[in-house]
C-alpha cells in the first residue's frame, strides 16, 4: 500500500519535512481529543451542579452541548478507524449486551435531537458468543445506529435484533427512515459520502472494514416500504 505524505515546513526558511498522513491524523486527534475532553468534564460537571436548580432552557442548552460533544468525539474515532485502524483483539463478546448497551446510549442522544426516534430489540437470549475485538464491534453498532438515526426525520423506529443461524450469529438493524436513494447502492461503502445531512460519510466504509477485519460479513438492504436493514454476521466462538 502508498503511504500518503503530506509536507509541512519546519524552520523559519520554510524547509520542509515530510510526514505520512497516517501519523499526522493521529496527532491531531490526539490534541482535538484532549480538548475536547476537557469540555465533555466541565460540562457533565455544570449539568451535575444546576440540573436541580437551573431554568429548562439553561439545561437544555447544556443537553446540546453534551451531545454535540458526544457526536464529536465518535466522528474522532470514525478518521482514526478509517486513517490509522487498530488490529483486532479478539475475546468473546455477548452481542446481546452489545446492543443492549449501545440502544441505551443511543436513547439519550436521540432523545435530545429527534424524540420521535423509538428503539425496539428482539434478542435471543441463548445465544452463543463471538469471538471479535470489543470496541471494533461497537464502533460498527454505534455507525449503524447513527445512520439510522440520521436517516429519520422526525418520528420512526430502530429495530435491533440477533439470532443464531448454523453457524454464525446474526445481528439485523433496521430503521423506518429515508432509505437508500436510487442509484446509490454501488456507492453506500465510499468513506467521505454522506447520503444524509450530518455526520460525515465514513460510518459504512469503516462498519464494513471492522466487519471483516472480524471475518464478519455485512449486507445492506433498502426496504420497499421504506427504510433499511443491515445484517451482520459473525462467526460463533465455538466454530472459529
């Protein structure tokens, strides 16, 4: 693969040395990700301090503060995944809790930008393990979850639901909004393409490549009554 380098000067007779853009992805985001740090910290603080005590529309403004800086902090990770990913660390994972977990985070985010969004889950509850890295499969929800989101416009469902078929554990999302404009489907995986207004286009780019880096596979679907359904599908522990 060409390593992409970017030249940047480093004296005052403007000499330059170059830098792949791999490293320098990852210094800014290092930098943006302190800062940003110390907002998410001050403001989790204020909103402890006056949640009680405090006007609506002050706590309100606070809600949007915490979530923008949230959403802020996922798109982060999306250039750092897409730039510079990690290799798999693989234990078993639960998906159930998984998506568990990311319905409650999501719930909080969705409820202060769209409150017409409901999440519904239909888990199997004796499902097997899978053997996969713990933070790639919960970027690859959270990106799922987010588009689904970002595809609603004002009131809609996300549905998540896992099963188990021969040998492989399935995980289905599925969203009531927009779906997949015509003539898209060739291009849905581009990084950089947004087929909604908001977060960057990287979601599906970098869900697809976490998925194999898991030997997962994903299928995206449009649905005719409107909406889309995406199944992922990775191998049971025990099989592997």
């Amino acid at each position: 693969m060409t390593q992409l380098t970017i030249s940047v000067p480093t004296t005052a007779d403007d000499s330059r040395e170059e830098i792949p853009l791999a490293e320098l992805v990852e210094q800014l985001t290092h930098k943006l990700r302190n800062q940003l740090s110390v907002i998410i910290t001050a403001a989790s603080q204020l909103d402890e301090n006056i949640r009680d005590k405090s006007d609506p529309d002050d706590l309100s403004l606070l809600t949007a503060v915490l979530t923008a800086a949230d959403r802020l902090e996922h798109i982060l990770q999306r250039f750092v995944q897409y730039g510079c990913p990690d290799p798999p660390r693989p234990i078993p994972i639960n998906i159930n809790d998984l998506c568990l977990a990311e319905v409650s985070r999501n719930q909080i985010i969705a409820s202060g930008a769209k409150g017409g969004v409901r999440f519904i889950t239909e888990l199997d509850h004796q499902l097997p393990p899978v053997f996969g890295d713990a933070n790639h499969l919960r970027l690859i929800l959270s990106d799922l979850i987010d588009n689904a989101v970002e595809s609603i416009d004002i009131k809609g469902t996300i549905s998540l639901k896992t099963s188990c078929q021969e040998n492989a554990v399935v995980l289905t999302v599925e969203d009531t909004g927009r779906g997949i404009p015509a003539g898209a489907e060739e291009t849905i995986f581009k990084p950089f393409l947004s087929l909604h207004s908001g977060l960057p286009g990287m979601g599906l780019a970098i869900a697809r490549r976490l998925t194999r880096d898991n030997q997962g596979t994903i299928d995206i679907v449009s649905r005719r009554q409107g909406g889309v359904m995406v199944k992922l599908k990775f191998p049971i522990m025990e099989k592997m």
